[in-house]
C-alpha cells in the first residue's frame, strides 16, 4: 500500500487521535465508508456509531456521536460531537444512563421536546451497547 | 497619632486580609493550569472546523440559497452582542475590560441608529451593563451553579441565539469574551459569529484538481455545520475567558498580597515608634518627678 492516511480526531473537549494510520472506517449518515491513503476529497456528516482504525493490524474502536468527516489529501480529519475509546466505556454507567433515559421518555408529564430529546439520546446509547 | 491598641489592631486586620489574597492567588494558579490546559486542548477542535467551514464556504459563496447563518440576512439594523464575563470578581479589571469594550461597541452602534440587543453570559457583565442598558438586555445566564463548564453549556447558550436568529430577533450577533494571551495579558476581543465570516489565514485546502465530494449535499453539510460552529465558538470564547479571569485573578491577588504586605511593614514601623514613644515619655515622667523632689 503506498503510504499512509493521516487520521485527526477531535472532539470539542480534546484531540482524542492524531496520527497515521492504514485504513479508518466512518459511520457516514449514508452508510458507513472506508478510507484509504490518498482517498478523493470527500465530506460527509455522521451517524452515531463506531469509527474503526485499523493500524498495522492493530484495531482501535472509538465510539462518536454524529459530527463530521472531512477527507482532504492531507488526511481524514473527523469532528466528533462526543467521542469515547469503546474500550474506555463503561457498562454499567452505560447500562444507568440508558435506565434514566428510558424513564424520561415513558414521563408522560414532561415537555414533548424533552422526551423527544431523551428518545433520540436512548437511541444512541442503544447503538453503543450493542457495539461492545 | 492613633494609640498604641488601634495600631495593634489594624495590623491584625491587614494580616488576616493578607492570609485571604494569599490563599485567593494560590487557588487562581492552581485553576489557572487546569483552565488554560482545557482551553489548549478545545483549539484543535476549533481549528479543524474553521478549515472546514473556509473549505465549504468558498464552495457556497456564489450559491443564492446559502444559508442565512453564512450569507447574512442582508441587513445589519439590529445587532446583537454576546458579552461573556466571569461570575466572579476579585479579579483586576478582566471584567471591566469587557464591559468597556462593549460598551464602546454599543455607544457605537447606537449613534448610528442601529438597534442594540444585549444577552449577557456570566454574571459580573450583567451587574455592570445592568445600570445603563438593562432595558437592552433580552437574555441572561450565568455558571454560578455549574461546576465546570462543558460543551455542553456552550449548547445551551447557541441555542438560545440560533433561536433568536431564526425568529428574525436579530440580524448580526458579536461574541465579547477575553482572549487569553498569556499570564500577563488578557485582551478583551469581539468577534462576529453571526454570520459566520470565514477567518483569515485559514485556506480552503489544495485538491490538486480534484472535485469535491458531499454527501449528503452542501447545503445539509452547511445546515448541520453553521450550527454547530457558532456553539464552537462560543465554547472557545467560554474556555478562553476561565482562562483569563483566573490568570487576571492571579496577578490581582498578587499585587493584593504585596500590597498588604508593605502595608504591614509601615504600619508595624509606626507602632514600634509609638511604642518608643511612650517608653520615653514615662521616663522623662519618672525623671523630671525624681528632679522635683
């Protein structure tokens, strides 16, 4: 393979990844893609899910929480909205925040934005227990 | 000349206070690494997305149906400024510097007959600006209940504007906040947000004659991205500003401390003369009724 992809990503708190890398694959909001060294100039939102680096036959998951993704020949750069290292996740905080989530959305007395906001938060934290 | 016990006293008393700057200096640098380290480590983030956003603005710079949050909303009367400042004081003029900034600003934009609205974040600015312009202030919110401030509050904050903008409340929104330059310089700064104006020496990355790729389309890329770059910068502002006010605290306690201190000195010099004094006096007392006898 010639060279290698120059992978950036970043949340608004801290750059979580900056190096390079074989091959990154991006949950696009339209279907998830890989990206290769010297990919075409590409930008795509994202889907919450998992991207995945793979290096040298190494694989790293990090979970991220829709954002963007921007290949440019310098490199795939990846603006996450939240980004966790799957392994740094933990299951039973998981397990509670969906358990809270849960009981926000059957609150009947609530705003209907509120429960509409902790439904699409369940969602997303659906997709991140079955991704462990 | 105040007696020997009054002396007594306020040398206590200028003591005690120099105990609290002391400790007050010690918490600001302590909070100031942890700030200015949370700020260093937003930038990337912010960086990227202006890279980003010069990329995808070139592209939709000559599209008529640009989004309103890039193109503008073709007029300027009514302007809305973001004073961001902290919730506390003791810190040297961090606060009053923005204040007086925006209310240049303000002084500014009013004598050309614009409409001015205020939203103030952090509740010094607000006590400040309440006196002269509480009629312009249209929001308000501060952190004195939040712990620390997150992503997460930016949100919030965006949010509210983005809802203003939409509702056609107003037409251009300038972000004040203090720019974190270094431990000594904290430079009050506006920054127009709304719209969104590319920032220089940022370019739109060279493609070698490649065609660019959306997906889903520009215009959905620009409608999730203007959003989400006006709370970035928000943010930013939020992390710079905890930065400066720590770093301004700092310096201010510090300038406290060792004015305490001299104070100290010239008032214990007073009292030991005072002191002297009266020794001498009771001698020549002493003295002189020896003398008499």
């Amino acid at each position: 393979m010639a060279g290698k992809l120059h992978f950036n990503l970043v949340s608004p708190e801290r750059q979580l990844v900056s190096e390079d890398v074989d091959q990154v694959d991006v949950p696009g909001s339209e279907g998830v893609f890989g990206v290769l060294p010297n990919h075409a100039p590409f930008m795509s939102t994202m889907a919450p899910g998992v991207v995945r680096v793979l290096n040298g036959g190494e694989e790293k998951r990090i979970f991220v929480r829709g954002g963007f993704a921007d290949v440019t020949p310098a490199g795939l750069t990846v603006l996450a909205e939240e980004a966790v290292f799957v392994a740094d996740l933990d299951r039973e905080e998981l397990a509670r925040r969906i358990k809270s989530c849960e009981a926000a959305v059957a609150d009947d007395e609530a705003q209907p934005e509120t429960r509409q906001r902790a439904a699409a938060e369940l969602g997303q934290l659906k997709e991140l227990e079955a991704s462990l | 000349m105040p007696s020997l016990k009054e002396l007594k006293n306020r040398i206590g008393s200028v003591k005690s206070t120099k105990k609290i700057t002391k400790a007050k200096q010690m918490v600001a640098a302590a909070k100031l690494r942890r700030a200015e380290e949370a700020a260093k480590a937003a930038r990337p983030y912010a960086v990227e997305m202006e890279g980003v956003l010069a990329n995808l603005s070139a592209a939709a710079k000559d599209n008529p149906n640009a989004p309103r949050l890039l193109a503008g909303t073709g007029s300027d009367e009514t302007q809305l400024l973001i004073v961001a400042t902290a919730d506390k004081g003791l810190c040297g003029a961090f606060n009053s510097n923005i204040v007086r900034l925006a209310r240049e600003r303000i002084v500014a934009l009013q004598a050309q007959g614009k409409i001015v609205k205020l939203v103030c974040v952090g509740r010094k600015g607000e006590d400040q600006l309440r006196r002269l312009y509480g009629d312009l202030i249209v929001w308000k919110t501060n952190f004195v209940e939040t712990k620390s401030i997150g992503f997460h509050e930016a949100q919030e904050i965006a949010e509210k504007v983005l809802e203003m903008f939409r509702a056609g409340e107003f037409d251009v929104a300038t972000l004040f906040y203090g720019e974190f330059k270094n431990v000594v310089s904290q430079v009050p700064t506006a920054q127009q947000i709304i719209p969104a104006e590319a920032p220089d020496g940022v370019e739109a990355p060279d493609l070698k004659g490649a065609i660019y790729d959306y997906e889903p389309d520009e215009e959905e890329i620009l409608r999730t991205l203007l959003p989400r770059y006006v709370a970035v910068q928000i943010f930013r502002a939020l992390l710079e500003n905890i930065a400066s006010e720590q770093a301004a605290s700092m310096t201010a306690m510090d300038n406290a401390t060792r004015n305490a201190g001299e104070l100290i000195d010239k008032l214990t010099l007073q009292y030991n003369r005072a002191r002297q004094a009266q020794i001498t006096k009771e001698l020549i007392e002493i003295i002189s009724g020896a003398e008499a006898l």
